[in-house]
C-alpha cells in the first residue's frame, strides 16, 4: 500500500486535518451526516484503518477512496489483494462491495449484513484459479457428493479450499478461503449456521451433529452425517431458530481448550432451546490425541469411537449468592421456621383477603359482587370485628375504593343504601372512593397516583374489566397487559392490600364457584398471591347467593356458604354454611319444579324416608312428561341431593329421601 499517496489523498479531502502522532491523523468526518466542529475522525497513514467516534463511520484506505471516488489501486494491502479475483495476473475491477452513500445505517453498518453480496458468484467462479472440481489429490478425504451438495470450490493459485456462505434462499452472502491464511471475501460478515441453505433438507428426527469448522462439515457430509458449523469459528450465531425443531443435537469439539470452550457455548444455547444436547468427550477414546485434533484428522472408525464417548450435557450448577435486585429469586432461609422469625400468612379479612398480597372477587353478571365488594370496604373503614362473620384484622384501616363501572351519582346511591348499618363518621374518616366510568389507556397510571397520594392499607379496584381500553379480559394474554400494572403496584407498595372485582364469563352458570370461569383465567389465577373468591346467584331465589374460595393462599374454609341479599337496602347477610350447594344451580323455574317433585315423593311414600322408583312413576301423569323424563327429573333430584341412591332392587333403584322441608320454604320467599 502507498501510504504517502493515501496521505495526500486525505489531505485534499480534510482541510483541518493534523498529525496526532507519527502515523495517526485526526480531522473532521467526510461522512457528511454531521457537524463536526470538534474533530472525531481519525486515520492511520500506516494501516489506512479509519474511523469516526461520533457516527461510526470506518474502514480502510480502499473503502475511502471508493467512497471519494478516487482510484483505490494504489491502498490494496496484501491481504486485500488476496481478496480479489485474479485474472491473467491482473485484479478484476469488477468487485463487490457496495459502494459507500452518505447514508446513517450504512454509515454504522458499512455492509448490508447477509444479504446477498450482487455478482459474487459470477466475481469467485470467473478466476481462473478457482474450480468447482474435486481435486484428485483430495478426493480421496471427500466424496463427489459433499462436495457438489455444499458447492465447494478450491483455489489452484493457493492450493486452499474456498467455501461459499449463503443464505436460506441459496443466495451468496460471503465467501470463505481455508487455511492456510483464513479469511471471508467480505468483512462485516454475521455470523450464521452452515449450511444455512440445506439444513431444511435434513431430517429432525436424526442427531445433527455440530462441528467446529467449515471443512469439519465437509468431512461429516462425506461420511454420511448431517452436520452444521458456525460461520464465526469459536462465535456462535444469534439465530438458531433454522435448527430448533432437531430433537437431538451432539456437539463435537475439537481435541484443545477452544474446542472444549466453544463447544460449551453451542450446547449453553442449544439446550436453552429445549433441545436434547449431546457432547463427545476426546479424553473417552481408546488412544491419546494430538491437540487440537479434529473430526477431519481422523479415520471413519476413529469417528465412529468419538461419537459413541457422548453423553447428555448438564449445565454446570454455579455457586449462587443471594441477588440484590427485588424482582430476582432468592433462596428461602429454611432455618428460620427455627428461629421463628418469619411471618405465616395474615389475613386483613379471614377466609376473604390476604394482608400485603393481591385477593380477587370473582362473579357473574348481576351477583352483587359490586355491592359485596363495597360492604366489605365499608366494613373494614367502620373498624367493625367482622364481615358477615368473618374477622377483620386490620388495626389502622385506610380503604381505597376504586369504581370503573358506575360513576358517581351511582355510587353514592349504593353508599348511601348500605350506610344505615355503619357509623357514618368512621367510614368517612377511614374511606376514600374514585370514580370513572369510562374505560381509558391510562386507567391505572391514574390509579397509581392515587395509591401515591392517598397511600392507603387496603384498595379495592371494581372491577378489572374497566381498567385498560381495547385490552379483551376474555383472552389470557391480553390479561397481561393489566396484571403487569397490578405487579408494578406491588413492587412498589409491598404492604398494599389489593382486592381485584373480577367477572365470570357468560354461560355455563350450572357449573357453579369454579375457577374455569374466570374471565382470562389461565393468567389471572397464577397472577393472585393471595386469595380469589367466587360469587354467584341461586336458581331459588333472587336474594340468594353462594360463595366460596377458588384459589387459597393460607388456610382457611373450603365451605361454600349462602348468603341473603336485602334487595330494600342492598345489605348483605351471612345465612350459614351451604351443605348442598348444587340445589343453586339450576335455574329458579327448574328448581321449583324439582323440589315439588321431591315434596310429592315424600306425600307418597309417607314416613318410610326410602322409596322405589317404580312406585313413584304415576307422578309422571300428574307432571305431563313421559317415563323417559321422569328418569331425568329423578337423576336430577340425585345431583341436587335431594334424594340419595342406596340401591338395586332388580331392575328398579331404591333412593333416600333427603329434608327438603327447609328447601320448599325458600321457594316461595318474596321478591
């Protein structure tokens, strides 16, 4: 390279450009894309390396010249001249490099990384020295179809093989010239998997082993073994997603330290895949190795011996210190059960809400939850000893209640009704409400800075539904989107009690309090630390409700229990434990029906409180319905527990009656 003529080239380009040292220079970018009052390039005269620290302009003293298009012959180093097609001696101008525009992207990125380098191809295979033809004196290493299937050509001039990078569509994207003196036609290369382009021809179900170099899997494809490498050597590519479907992938190193290091790497990333990694081990074989040994250095039964030495790879187990980051797992101290310094689980409402954790209200369209959820608030700011019978523990209460869904005229109403049975100077004291009856993006920043400024102990946010415009909460990953806030609040108020008012979706009311009918549920119910509760209506009666606990943190009762809604005053009462909650759950037509049923049952068989389904099938006469229905209405009765099944007596069953005198009475309550 004539680095007086590249001086003086820079020179007439840069008019403030100064010596810095002996060879290095310093002046303004030429890139153009900005002002640089205050010089941040520099050259070295000696290597033509360039580059700018303020926009990442760089390259070398042919790179310059073509981007001033100037005559880069004169600044060919000797590696360079190495990378161009020979032709009678002189180097072809028809090259490849794409040509530098004062352009930000192409400024950082000085190639378009893997993409197809335009006229490549024609460049490599118009030099005469360079044949698509194996080589006598080393074909007997490679077989014609390897060779032919990974397009391997070799370089007559430099006796070295040269292999073409392409892409999944086959396209050139670089090229690479083996030992002796390795290098890539083109630098600022990605690094990718080979053979990118045949690895969909290959088979899933059969190991893939991986390779350290480019002739290893030239080696392996002779040998009948489908093989890839990394085109970066020791680095492994970003994008493995062309090999992620193998169900085995076996990695061979080579026989030194880099072999071992780099072979680590490729499994660390392919096993964080999911795959299942192999690893042959050099030091297994029958006989001692030299270093840096590798598949292309030994026989077909010498590889066959390797390849049996592999074993499943296992990630190492490092030694692990506790993280100072909150949101990073910790390991639990288990000695403290000991010392008795860790605290069992608090509840602020027994059975209903667990203190400093995220709780759920969960229930269908008109169930009350609304007026459930307002009452316990209400409750709590009273400093009352319980709620509908379940205790209250919380000493200091500061009751943040949050209305989506109503508004405030609404909301004053509901208030208004249920305050009758609390002391009106308590709950003002201990109780704010917000209202907003509109679903927005910015619900809950808005919620936050309300948790911020009135920083209460307890917040009660009816309901989640409301809380994020165009998020559908009927679809688990959508749900994400609100749950990330419901943490963020966490994280940032850990002894914040939270209750979520939630809805069940539409339908399937018969299957009762369960947890599959949650609105988004697969999400929601991995995201409640604490408790979720489930409310729905009675088929008795519209005063009637049940609920009971869907996800427990702690412990507390299983019980379902039935309680009475005054619609006069909206005030919820506690009626007891429900031991056959599943007479709820058909509807109120349907259930009358059925508990007459069984009302006239008992008329019939008197005070013997078992019966034959035989004797009782005249009923059906009196009901309008076929034998066949009056089998399904029996049936019924059974799910319902209103009769119990004892046993056969030929071909007709024997049934219990149940007390059903408490059941008819709440058929026929007002409403």
């Amino acid at each position: 390279m004539d680095s007086s003529a590249l001086l003086r080239m820079v020179q007439s380009k840069i008019p403030n450009l100064k010596k810095k040292s002996n060879q290095e220079y310093v002046g303004s970018c030429p890139s153009g894309t900005h002002t640089d009052k205050n010089p941040s390039w520099s050259i070295n005269i000696e290597s033509s390396v360039h580059h700018c620290f303020a926009c990442g302009f760089k390259g070398n003293g042919v790179q310059l010249a073509e981007f001033w298009d100037e005559d880069p012959k004169p600044f060919y180093s000797d590696d360079y001249k190495h990378n161009q097609t020979l032709k009678n001696g002189h180097i072809k101008t028809n090259n490849v490099y794409p040509k530098q525009v004062n352009n930000q992207s192409n400024l950082q990125n000085n190639k378009v990384r893997n993409r197809p380098l335009l006229g490549l191809k024609k460049t490599i295979q118009g030099n005469n020295d360079i044949i698509n033809i194996l080589p006598e004196k080393i074909a007997n290493r490679y077989t014609l179809e390897a060779w032919n299937e990974l397009g391997v050509l070799y370089n007559t001039f430099y006796n070295k093989l040269v292999f073409p990078i392409k892409n999944k569509e086959s396209e050139w994207v670089n090229c690479y010239y083996h030992k002796p003196n390795p290098y890539f036609y083109s630098k600022g290369f990605k690094t990718q998997v080979y053979p990118l382009e045949l690895i969909k021809h290959f088979n899933p179900n059969d190991v893939l082993f991986v390779v350290e170099g480019l002739k290893d899997v030239l080696t392996m494809r002779s040998r009948g073994y489908q093989a890839i490498s990394s085109t970066g050597g020791k680095k492994i590519p970003e994008d493995l997603s062309a090999i992620k479907h193998f169900k085995f992938i076996c990695v061979i190193p080579d026989n030194d330290d880099n072999g071992k290091e780099t072979s680590y790497k490729w499994c660390k990333e392919l096993y964080a895949l999911g795959i299942k990694v192999l690893i042959c081990d050099w030091s297994k074989m029958k006989k001692e190795y030299p270093l840096k040994s590798d598949v292309s250095d030994i026989s077909d039964k010498e590889l066959t011996e390797l390849i049996e030495t592999n074993d499943i790879y296992k990630p190492p187990v490092e030694k692990y210190e506790q993280p100072k980051d909150k949101g990073d797992f910790h390991i639990v101290d288990l000695t403290r059960i000991k010392r008795k310094d860790y605290k069992p689980v608090q509840f602020a409402v027994e059975t209903l809400m667990t203190t400093n954790k995220v709780n759920m209200l969960v229930g269908e369209t008109g169930s009350g939850k609304s007026y459930f959820a307002l009452q316990m608030a209400m409750s709590i700011a009273s400093e009352h000893n319980d709620f509908l019978g379940f205790k209250i523990n919380v000493k200091e209460p500061k009751v943040l209640y949050v209305d989506t869904e109503v508004g405030d005229d609404e909301v004053l109403e509901r208030v208004d009704l249920i305050s009758e049975n609390f002391d009106d100077e308590l709950f003002f004291k201990n109780m704010e409400v917000i209202s907003h009856t509109e679903r927005v993006e910015q619900a809950w920043e808005k919620i936050i800075r309300h948790i911020e400024r009135y920083k209460p102990s307890i917040a009660i946010i009816d309901c989640l539904y409301n809380t994020a415009k165009g998020v559908n909460t009927s679809k688990a990953n959508e749900v994400d989107k609100i749950l990330d806030y419901v943490n963020q609040i966490r994280t940032y108020y850990p002894n914040l009690t939270i209750l979520l008012v939630h809805h069940y979706n539409k339908g399937n009311s018969e299957q009762g309090v369960t947890l599959d009918r949650i609105s988004g549920a697969s999400n929601i119910i991995w995201n409640i630390s604490g408790v979720a509760t489930g409310i729905i209506k009675s088929g008795i009666s519209k005063r009637y409700r049940l609920i009971k606990n869907l996800k427990v943190r702690g412990k507390v009762s299983s019980s379902c229990y039935l309680l009475n809604h005054n619609p006069s005053v909206n005030y919820i009462e506690m009626m007891g434990i429900e031991q056959s909650p599943e007479i709820h759950l058909k509807t109120q037509g349907k259930t009358k029906k059925l508990v007459q049923l069984a009302s006239d049952i008992r008329e019939i068989v008197g005070e013997d409180t078992t019966f034959q389904v035989s004797k009782i099938l005249n009923l059906q006469t009196q009901y309008q319905v076929n034998q066949s229905t009056m089998y399904t209405y029996i049936s019924e009765l059974e799910d319902m527990g209103l009769i119990k099944y004892v046993m056969n007596n030929g071909p007709s069953k024997i049934y219990e009656l149940g007390n059903i005198k408490f059941r008819k009475e709440d058929l026929f309550l007002e409403e």
